[in-house]
C-alpha cells in the first residue's frame, strides 16, 4: 500500500499559487483516460474534504452558540430553542454529507467553483527514439543530396574541361 502511495506520489503534481484561488493538478499516466480520472479524484477528494471541515465547524459552532445562549437564559427561552433547532439542523446536514459526499461537494463546490480534468492528447514528453530516428534519417537525406549534387558539379567541371581541350581553348 505504501509502495502505492508512493508512485502515485510521483506521478501526482499539484502547484499552489499563492495570489490565486487555483489549485492546477496533473497526473502522469500510461493512458490518457487513467491521468485525468486520477486528477479528477484527488480534486473531489479535496472538495469533499473541505466540505466535512466546513460542516463539522458549522455543527462545533452551532454548539458554542447553544453553551452561551444557555449560559445566558433559560431552558425555554426562544433563543435556546432557536439554537438547539439551529444544532439539529448542523447536525442532520454533517450526518448527510457523511452519507452522500459527491452530493457534499457539489454542496460547498458548485459546478463552476472545481473543473473536472479531461484527458489531454498532447505529448507531456518527447519520444527520444523516433527524434533520434527522424534526425538520423534527415542526416541521410542530407548526406546523399550533396554526395549527389557534389558529383554533378564535379562532372559539370570535366565536362567543360574536355570541351575546353578538344576545341584548343577557344571556346566561341
């Protein structure tokens, strides 16, 4: 399991930018479709997260309202069964969240707040065989274009050289 965690570690990456409220994340992976799903997870994983924390302080806050109001008044003041109500309801939407956590995240997270990654058909890294292929087939190319175009001057040359010598040098 660590073994795991640790080569999905790798391949993850996730940059924080301190002056923006992005988080950009990628994920390396054999297929296209298995790096955006990985993506995708994590980010869901992080917006279901912050949605239980965000619950779980309105329930912890909801609590501390109800300790001072009771400190303050009685058993059955409005006050008091407002926040007991106000509790109760903290309560209920923690226990749903626990029990429905895409249904949370799209809660805290709303369709435009997270952008679900797709797969991206561009290389992430050059192939170094089929680059060292292609310039060693370009080299070829090259080599024999001037091996060819070299012997053509050159017979260009002897030509005029034998023309030169069978007409005496006069050439008119």
């Amino acid at each position: 399991m660590q073994r795991a965690a640790a080569h999905v570690a790798q391949r993850l990456k996730v940059v924080n930018h301190t002056r923006s409220y992005l988080i950009p994340r990628s994920f390396t992976a054999a297929s296209l479709e298995k790096a955006a799903a990985v993506a995708n997870a994590f980010a869901l994983e992080f917006v279901r997260a912050r949605t239980m924390q965000s619950m779980g302080d309105a329930v912890t806050a909801a609590s501390r309202e109800l300790a001072r109001q009771s400190a303050i008044y009685g058993e059955k003041h409005p006050s008091i069964v407002q926040a007991k109500t106000e509790l109760e309801a903290a309560r209920m939407r923690f226990k749903a969240a626990l029990n429905e956590p895409e249904l949370a995240a799209r809660k805290i997270a709303p369709g435009d707040a997270i952008t679900l990654g797709e797969p991206n058909p561009t290389p992430s890294s050059p192939k170094g065989l089929v680059i060292f292929g292609l310039a060693f087939l370009l080299a070829l190319i090259s080599g024999i274009g001037l091996a060819v175009w070299f012997d053509r001057r050159k017979a260009e040359r002897h030509a005029e050289d034998s023309l030169f010598a069978h007409t005496g040098g006069n050439l008119k």
